[in-house]
C-alpha cells in the first residue's frame, strides 16, 4: 500500500535544517580559535549573511518546484556544463561525508572509547547510517528532525543552568577589539562550514511539500533554530572558559567537564557526547543520503540502494586519507575549505539563479500572465504560491488562463492547509 | 536444503499462475457446470436429500434427523435437520415443531408447487425471526453446522433454515488482560455475536459498519470487519478487506492467526496490528478512524493501524483526571526506556565507564561484584534468561503450584545467587528494575525482551557507543515502519496529533481526530471548550437529539 503521502510536511523539513546545523555545534574550534570572545557576534554576523543566501535557495528551488538541485543545474546549464556541475556536486557531497564522519569518529575516540581503533567507529557508525539509508527514504530521515531538535535544545539549556555558577560575565570583554579582517574570516568560516552547507537540502526539496509562504521561512526558520543553539552553545563556553577557549579543540566539551552536580553526577559531558552522537548521525545520515541519491542521480541508476555500501566503503576510505589527523584536518578548516566551500553554497546557486532569471526560467511569484509561451507554461502551475506540486505535472503543456491558474492556485493552498494530501492531485486536475 | 528452498518457489509461483489461469478458463462453462456433482442443489424427494446429508456428514451421533408428518391429515413428510448442542432445545421445540405440529392448516398437495409449502411455512406457520431458503445442499449442511435448524419438506425443491442458535458461552466478565481501576469492566467473550452487540451498545451511530466475512477453508470462522462509514479512511478499510479476503488458510482458531497473515513487518520486532479485549477499548479506536477486526472463537478484537505511542495509551488514561494521566504516560515512556536500555547501561557503566559512576557507589559495586567470577554481560544474561525462564514457568502452570515457582524464583535466583557469590547484588537490582517496568507496558513486552538483549550485546561490544548506536538502530528501524500504510513511529514528529502523545491533554482540549489515522470527519467538535461551572451556560450542547435514546438495559 502507498504511503499516507509522498510530500514532506514544510515544518518537518525545517526542523531537518535546524538539526543539521546543531550537529555542527562541536565544531566551534574552527572560528573560536580566531575571534576567542567575540565568536558569539561572528554567528550573529553569520545569521545576517545567510538571510540573503537562504532568499536565495528558495527562489532557486520555488522557480523549479519539481526539480531538485541537479534538476536545476542541468535545465540552467544544458547537459554537457550542467553534467560537470553534477559531477563536482556529487563529489563535494562525498568529501562532506568523509570530513563528517571523521569527525565523528576522533569525537567518539577521544570522549568516550579512547583505546577502540578508529576504523572500528567510523565503520559500525557507517553501518547504521547505511542501514538508515537502506530501509529509509526521505520521510523516514526528516522524521527524527524535531526529536533531535527538542532533545538538542534541552540539553544545552540544561546545561547552561547547571554551570551557571561557573560563568563569568566579564569574559565577553573587551568586545570588537580584534582586526576587522579576523572577523571577516570568522564569519566566512561559520557561513561556509555548519550554516550554508545547507545545499544538500536542495537535493530533495522537490518532495517538500512548503505550504503558503514558499521556502523561504522554512529554511530561515531552520537556519535561526541551528544559529541560537549555536549562539547559547557559544556564549556558555565564553562566560565559562573565558580567553583560554581557542587553546581547546573541544570547547564545549571542556565546559561540560567542569560541570558537575552536586560532586556525586560529575562527568556530564559523556551524556553531552552521547546526544551529540545522536545528532551527529542524524547528520551523517543526512549527506550519506543525499551523497547517495545524488550520484544516482548523476550516474542514472535506476535504484539508489545498490550505491550504498559502495559509496560507505569509499566514504570510510576517503575519511582516513583525506587529512593525516586533526590539527591538519582544524588548519583545512580555518584556512582552505572556507575559500573553497563558497563555490559550491554560495556562487553556483547565485550565479545559477542570474543565469535562469535572464533565461526567463524563473516566474514571479503570483502573477501569471506574463510568459505563456510552452517552455514557462509547462511550469506556471508550479510557480503557484503554495510550490506543492505532483511531479506530473511539469510534461503537460498546459495553456491555462490567467483567472483559472489563480483558482488553481487557490484550490491549492487551501488543500496545503487541510491535512488531506490525497486531494491535492484531484484539486488541480480539476481546476486546471 | 536451498534446493529445498528453490523447489517450494517455483512450486508456489507455478501455483499461483496456474491457479490464476484456472480462474480464467473456469469462468467461462460456469453457467452449463452449475448443476454438476459436487454441488448438487435440493432436490424434491426428502429422502434422497436426507441420504445426500448423512453420507456428506458421516455417521455423526450429534447430527439429527427427526422426521415427522406436515398438514391436517398428516399427509407430508418433512425432516428437521440440526446438531445437538449448537441448537437451543427451546426453540426447536416451541418455534419450530410446536406450530408445525399443532396449527390448523392445509398442505399444497401438488407437486408443481412443492415451493408454496415452504413459504407457507415461513410465512404462516413458524414462530421464528431468522430464516432463509436454502436452494443448495451444500448450504443445508453448512447451515446445520453452524447452529442452524433445516426443514425439509417433501416434494420442495428448497429448504428452510431457522436460526436456533444456542450454544454453551462464557459470559461476559472482566478481561484478565486489561484491568482498570475507573471504567467499563466488561471484556468481550470468544462468543463473536456477543462481541459485535457489545461494539453496537457503544457506538449506536447508523454509520457503523460490520462487513462479515468467512474465513479459513475447515474452521469456517466468521470475521467481521468493523469500522466508522465517514470516519475512517476509506483506503485503510479497503486495504483490510483485501488482506483479509486474499486469506487462504485452513483454520482460524484465534485472532493471532489472523493476526500475523495480514501485519505489515512480518519479521519485525514491533506488532503493527493492535489487539485489545475491551470493548470500550475498540470503541474508541473505531471512533478515531481505525478498523476493528472481530474474530469468531477469540476474545481479542484486532485493531489496524497500529501507532507506536499507541501501545502507551491505557484505556484508563482516558477515563482519570488528564495531569495525572499525563504523568502516568511519561511514566510509561521512561519505564519503557529503563527496561530497554538499563542492563546496557549497567554493562556498559561496569565494564567501559566506570569513571562515570560517582565514587561511592563506584566502590559499592565494586565490592558487590569482587567475588563474582563472570563478566557483567553474562552475569546479567544469566539473570535475564532465568527470569524469563521463571516467568513462562509461572504464566503455564497452574494457580497452586505457581506459587511455589514465585517462591522458588524469590529465594532461590535472587538471595541464594547473591549470597553464594555468582551474581552481584547491583545486577539483580538492575534486572528486577528491567523486567518490573517491563511490565508496565504489556503490549510491548515482546518486544522489549528482545531489544534488551540486543542492547546487551551492543553495549557489552562498544560500551556506551553500542549503546549509543542501538537507540539510533531503533530509531531507523521504527521509522521504516509502516502499518496500513500509516507510519508506525510518527507521535514525535511535529504537527500531528501533539495532543495525545507524550502528555494526555483535557478531552475538551483534543477537537480533531487524529489526523494521520482518520480521513474525514475531522472534527469531533468545532471549538474546544473548557468546562464551564457557570450556572448560566448551555447545557444543552452534548447532548445530541437525533436518534432513540437508549435505554440502558
């Protein structure tokens, strides 16, 4: 029997934003070593700059509702240049999945298993990650979204309850008293590594069924989400930890380790590594997805299955041979990815959006009338507000009227609201 | 042993298209095959169909044949056909035999219209409620099995069956299996009619829907599939009936037959059919758009979909105040969790982390476990498989002498263990933690045995990292879940059904059906409304006006 429905609900997918960008929380060593106590208005800068970046992945993806990010690339840039886009996506792709699952790997090794060899974590993690991969599509993988969220969420102000006699409010200063350029390169660093790698997300918002207000809330809201934990996760190792935080490659870890309750529950940073785990492979999972449909995408399987344990075995591989270890692994992080990484979540969709708005690929939101020739018609219906479409919709070369489109539209949004999205199909065929 | 394998596949798959190219050449000469040898129809002279009947049935000492003489002058033989025991004496005596043998009445003498004596009968002469002609003979025989008295008369091509059904049954009593402090104790019976009025006397609503089936080819059992016409999903409904009319077995003894032919994950560690003994139980999830499944012959009432929180909703939870509900509920929700997770914990703690434990307990366990010459994984695989041993033990024997069991169980496992040295006093505390709040959760026992074992394992391997791994096994595993095509695990997403997950909210606070189980209907009422002490206010407002009032008997 069919699932209740294909489509994603447009809360669930923001949550999915907003767990993928606590789990990089960990990885605050990479700009806090720069800017030291002044790392909580770097993620605030990083906040501002990614309004901008996240308008433009929702017109990106609401100018193609029934195409993901591949989709795009090759209907922009034709098959040939779109084809090599592909091929360096799906390659970026797998390097995030390595550089994660690394990480993860020397987290687990150096909190909780200090004498396990490290290939027998990256390779039991990568086990279940495929597992989930294997028996779960998108629907399953959005799921865990909210509970990783609220249980995140939770955590930290615990946390931040519990070591509140260790905070001293006067770590914060002196304030803005670095190089401008420290902070330029601060905030370069939270753009690119935990906030725009939200990209991946692209690959399915196809299935994202985003309700009234298109995409953009959505991803703001999950950006916002990830930036406050991030922020509180910040702000409690500086109060905490003072000056002395870029000496840690951990910080929060070592905050945690001070913690302790009433002298009997100490060591309560193992509870922190254990939710972190949790959310570390909501986010492995998520790229070990997304890594996967996209090279199925690229190399045209017809089932994503049979790529899994392939792509893992390389993917554990590549993990152990992409840097010898962690200092250099930190150095790439401060100095290279944040220059290379932009091309792919900041540059390519921008330029990608230009390219498709001078085309005339992109439709306004709302207004209909102006290109009816077939190539926009075939997507006039899913320019509509409410971007929930049924993917059969792109082949008809429907002419429809102007009034009737905005019915339709209307008929839409209505049923986006109401829970049935069985409807949905009927609705439209009728009033197109 | 693969050859053995391959061989039962190609047999099945060359069943299945023979059968399906059967299917096809047979529904052609179905007309001209009609009155063929197998299933002959009545024919009008009683005796041969007397002889038909007594050679189908055997020579059954419970199969009775009392022949006697119809109309003024005793002039037409007739036979009234039932089994001793499924029939109540009663009514063949006094609705059935009494009229024919004692009204004034004349017979239609010719043969010709041999039809009008059995509708004369129906109509003027028997004192029952319940009848059907019967054209065939395979009916009369399957007629008086099932409870049913059969007349046939002489010289009629058809025959006359009058429900007399009366058979010995439990009455209805408190299940064993659910019991409640505040609420409806009556539970249904292994009697399926009793079961379908007690599901009536809840829901009086014209839309109740109770579609009877036949199932199993020697058992015959009647199974009803109940549901709200305009409540439930239309999709889920006709998905149970095909399930349920694709069943080709031999027998139906219990619902569990049914049961494990019709759930989703065959081979999965979680149920995705729910099953409950109390019709209030079933009741309500019918009036949330599920489909009660009601089996002849078993007190259990399957119910589909099936939701992972479902199985931490108590009927009581309903029927007691919602902040202690709620409370009980989270209760359930940690319980569950100690009993999957905690022997991990405690082998993970002891064996990986024993910098996690504070000092002074640290020191305790340590002493406890001096002695004990196994490691911790065994030590509590040694408790929790005696448990379990003394647990089937006393869930099989009789009512006296599983007392002794308890108390060889108490004494024997749990002091003489400890005090001879083979298990440490913190892991029989941990066990009997583990299994106790195991039950708290009945409808989730199974399941929990098996996930602490595999927890056990992981945890015994990897430490707290296996343990860590294991939750999120568990979580990819109940995701990938689905029953009737409603996802199993989806109470603690957003957006759904918040209301009645983790906290139970006021009834007057839950408006909307559960929106991933019903389809229509929606709303149970527009507005929540709190209760209202002012003396001024409607009262008017629940009490619908459109249908007989029942009266409660």
């Amino acid at each position: 029997m069919k699932p209740e429905s294909k489509k994603v609900h447009g809360l669930d997918f923001m949550f999915a934003v907003a767990c993928y960008i606590q789990s990089s929380s960990l990885l605050s060593s990479f700009f806090v070593s720069i800017t030291r106590q002044d790392s909580w208005i770097i993620v605030l800068f990083a906040l501002i700059i990614c309004c901008p970046l996240a308008w433009i992945y929702a017109r990106l993806v609401e100018s193609f509702p029934t195409k993901n990010l591949f989709g795009i690339l090759q209907t922009v840039y034709g098959k040939y240049l779109g084809g090599f886009f592909c091929g360096l996506y799906v390659l970026f792709f797998f390097i995030l999945t390595s550089l994660n699952l690394i990480d993860l790997s020397e987290f687990v090794k150096s909190t909780i298993m200090p004498q396990t060899p490290l290939v027998v974590l990256s390779f039991t993690f990568l086990l279940t990650s495929a597992w989930a991969v294997f028996v779960g599509g998108l629907r399953q993988m959005v799921k865990y979204g909210f509970l990783m969220t609220m249980i995140c969420l939770l955590i930290v102000i615990a946390t931040i309850l519990l070591s509140l006699n260790l905070m001293d409010f006067e770590n914060f200063l002196p304030v803005m008293d670095l190089k401008p350029k420290k902070y330029i390169q601060a905030t370069n660093i939270v753009v690119t590594i935990p906030f725009a790698e939200i990209i991946i997300f692209l690959m399915t918002t196809n299935h994202v069924q985003s309700g009234k207000r298109g995409f953009f809330p959505i991803i703001l809201g999950g950006i916002a989400i990830g930036c406050i934990t991030i922020l509180l996760v910040i702000m409690r190792d500086i109060t905490v930890l003072g000056n002395a935080i870029s000496l840690f490659s951990l910080p929060s870890f070592e905050t945690l380790r001070m913690v302790s309750v009433t002298q009997t529950l100490s060591r309560m940073e193992i509870v922190f590594a254990f939710i972190l785990i949790a959310l570390l492979f909501f986010k492995v999972t998520w790229l070990y997805y997304v890594t996967v449909i996209s090279a199925k995408q690229f190399l045209r399987f017809q089932d994503h299955r049979r790529l899994i344990l392939l792509i893992g075995a390389s993917a554990i591989t590549s993990s152990f041979i992409l840097y010898p270890n962690f200092l250099v692994h930190n150095e790439s992080g401060q100095k290279i990815i944040p220059l290379v990484w932009p091309i792919f979540e900041i540059i390519l969709p921008l330029v990608t959006l230009i390219i498709a708005k001078f085309r005339g690929m992109t439709r306004k939101r709302q207004t209909g009338s102006e290109n009816q020739n077939s190539s926009s018609a075939s997507k006039s219906a899913a320019a509509s507000p409410s971007g929930s479409q049924s993917p059969s919709g792109t082949g008809k070369p429907s002419l429809p009227t102007d009034s009737k489109e905005q019915s339709g539209s209307k008929f839409q949004s209505n049923a986006g609201t109401s829970s049935g999205t069985g409807q949905h199909g009927d609705l439209r065929s009728q009033s197109v | 042993m693969i050859w053995d394998l391959l061989g039962r596949k190609i047999g099945f798959y060359s069943h299945r298209q023979s059968s399906g190219t059967q299917q096809k050449n047979e529904k052609k000469p179905e007309p001209e095959k009609k009155k063929d040898s197998r299933d002959p129809e009545i024919m009008d002279r009683l005796e041969e169909n007397l002889t038909y009947i007594e050679n189908l049935l055997g020579k059954s000492g419970d199969i009775k044949m009392h022949r006697f003489r119809l109309g003024k002058n005793r002039e037409c033989p007739a036979a009234l056909l039932f089994v001793d025991g499924l029939i109540n004496q009663k009514v063949i005596s006094d609705e059935i035999l009494y009229p024919i043998l004692s009204m004034d009445y004349t017979v239609p003498s010719s043969r010709q219209d041999g039809r009008q004596r059995i509708d004369q009968l129906q109509e003027k002469v028997l004192c029952s409620g319940d009848t059907q002609i019967l054209t065939k003979l395979s009916q009369v025989a399957a007629g008086i099995l099932s409870g049913d008295a059969v007349l046939l008369v002489e010289g009629c091509a058809v025959g006359l069956s009058v429900s007399a059904k009366g058979w010995e049954k439990r009455g209805v009593t408190e299940p064993e299996t659910e019991s409640v402090v505040r609420g409806p104790r009556e539970g249904f019976t292994e009697n399926f009619r009793t079961n379908t009025s007690l599901l009536r006397r809840k829901i009086k609503s014209p839309s109740l829907r109770m579609e009877q089936m036949t199932i199993g080819r020697k058992t015959l059992t009647n199974v009803c599939i109940s549901y709200l016409e305009g409540v439930a999903n239309p999709q889920v409904v006709q998905e149970v009936r095909e399930r349920l009319s694709r069943l080709d077995i031999d027998s139906v003894l219990d619902a569990g037959y049914l049961e494990e032919y019709i759930e989703d994950a065959p081979f999965s560690i979680f149920a995705t059919v729910g099953y409950t003994e109390k019709p209030d139980v079933a009741a309500a999830k019918i009036l949330e758009g599920r489909v009660a499944i009601i089996t002849d012959g078993s007190p259990f009432v399957l119910t589909a979909p099936l939701l992972f929180i479902e199985t931490f909703q108590t009927a009581e939870d309903y029927y007691i105040r919602p902040l202690f509900a709620s409370l009980m509920r989270i209760l359930r929700y940690i319980a569950y969790f100690i009993s999957v997770f905690l022997p991990g914990i405690y082998i993970a703690l002891t064996t990986y982390h024993q910098e996690l434990i504070p000092t002074t307990l640290l020191l305790t366990i340590a002493s406890a476990r001096e002695g004990t010459p196994f490691p911790a994984f065994f030590e509590a695989l040694i408790m929790i498989f005696s448990f379990e041993i003394l647990r089937e033990a006393g869930l099989r024997l009789p009512r006296p002498v599983g007392q002794a069991v308890s108390i060889v169980g108490a004494l024997i496992m749990g002091d003489a263990a400890v005090s001879a040295g083979l298990v440490g006093a913190p892991m029989v505390i941990t066990i009997a933690l583990t299994t106790v709040s195991g039950f708290i959760i009945p409808e989730q026992n199974d399941s929990m045995s098996l996930l602490r074992l595999i927890t056990m394992v992981f945890a015994a391997a990897l430490g707290g990292y296996g343990i860590c791994l294991c939750f999120l096994g568990l979580l990819v595993h109940l995701g990938s879940l689905s029953s009737f095509g409603v996802t199993y695990f989806n109470g603690l997403s957003i957006s759904r059904d918040l209301e009645d997950s983790i906290v139970r909210m006021p009834l007057w606070f839950m408006t909307k059906r559960p929106a991933r189980i019903a389809k229509r209907d929606m709303t149970r009422r527009k507005y929540f409304v709190p209760p209202d002490p002012r003396p001024t206010a409607s009262a008017t407002g629940g009490i619908s006006d459109s249908g007989a009032k029942g009266d409660g008997s």
